[in-house]
C-alpha cells in the first residue's frame, strides 16, 4: 500500500534533532556539601558529624524528629 512505502522510506531517513532552551541551568552536584566543608567557610564551627563508635558492630538508629534533627546549636 502506498502508506505502507511511504513509512518504510521515512524509517531510513534521519529525523533532525529539536534543540531546546531549557528554563532552568543544568543542576550539579555539591563536593563536599557546603554543610560539612571547613575549607569553604573558616572561622565557622565545625559541623558535628554523628557517628557509631569505632567498636559498634550492629545497627545504628538514630532517633530524632526533624524538628531535633535539624535543630542549629
């Protein structure tokens, strides 16, 4: 059928690509986050990092609501 053919020669055929200005810059990732680097903010208190103790062997929970997780000292 002449659909048929038409579709054929149009599967071969390279389709141009569409550019887009996107709205929004292209995110990147944070490293280190800006939270726990020291060299980008001296004279800040460093940040508390919440760790097991070296000898824990098992799970470790914290258990905090986010009102105390987020809490600033």
């Amino acid at each position: 059928s002449p659909l048929a053919a038409s579709s054929r020669s149009n599967m071969h055929a390279p389709r141009p690509l569409a550019t887009r200005k996107h709205s929004f810059p292209q995110s990147r990732p944070l490293r280190p986050f800006a939270s726990i680097a020291p060299a980008a903010s001296p004279g800040r208190k460093p940040v508390k990092m919440i760790e097991p103790p070296k000898n824990f062997k098992s799970t470790f929970m914290l258990n905090l609501t986010q009102t105390e997780f987020s809490r600033q000292d």
